[in-house]
C-alpha cells in the first residue's frame, strides 16, 4: 500500500488496456524484469530463484480497487539461463475495470538475493 518507488531490480512497468464495451475493459500490466542482477543458487544442476509479482490497482481515492499476486518458481539449465539473461522475463497480469483513472501499484521482489522494486503507473481509461 505504500507509494514509494524501490529500484532494487531493475524492472519496467508498461500498460496497454482495451475496451471491450463502452463500459467494460481490460487492463494489461506487463513487467519486464532483468535478469542479469538476480543471484541463483545451483542445485542439482539448475539455476534456482523465485520471483513474487504484485500487481494492484487504487482508484483515485487511494482505495484498492484490484490485486493480484503471482509466483515464478526459475530453475533454468545453464543454457536457458544463459538466454534469460540477455532478454529478460514479462509478466503478465490482466485486470477486468470499469473506465475511470487508476494508479497502478507494481511489486517485484526475488528469493535468492532479496532484491525488491516497486513501481508506480498511472493510467485513464475513457
């Protein structure tokens, strides 16, 4: 619930929304996470951690609105790694809304090197 901003891990917020009705849309929060500042722990011959994404959406009364928490559990063979580290990860979480203006609230944080950020977005939709 806190509004600070961390850039601990380097992550990119970005949102894309579509209407369906006039009424009703469906808002996207992509977050693209670098992976070339994670620690992995190797063990049995993968490379190991553990990303928790919050994503969450206030109204412009600072009320929550949505939320929603995703875990992805990595255990990437060398070369996976390897591949991961010069794209990167997105994570994708979709939200049912009403038109109207939110803050968007985005939380990122790894297991292995306790690395967080949280990040800021505002977005209308008419």
């Amino acid at each position: 619930f806190s509004q600070e901003e961390l850039h601990n891990l380097p992550v990119k917020l970005r949102t894309q929304f579509f209407k369906a009705t006039d009424d009703e849309a469906k808002l996207v929060i992509l977050a693209h996470v670098d992976l070339q500042h994670l620690h992995f722990r190797k063990v049995e011959g993968r490379n190991n951690n553990v990303l928790t994404c919050v994503s969450a959406l206030f109204n412009r009364n600072g009320n929550l609105v949505q939320g929603m928490e995703k875990t992805v559990t990595m255990r990437l063979k060398d070369e996976t790694l390897q591949h991961k580290l010069s794209s990167g990860i997105t994570l994708k979480t979709s939200f049912d809304v009403k038109p109207g203006n939110y803050l968007v609230r985005l939380v990122v944080r790894d297991s292995e090197g306790q690395l967080m950020s949280a990040e800021n977005g505002a977005v209308e939709i008419r």
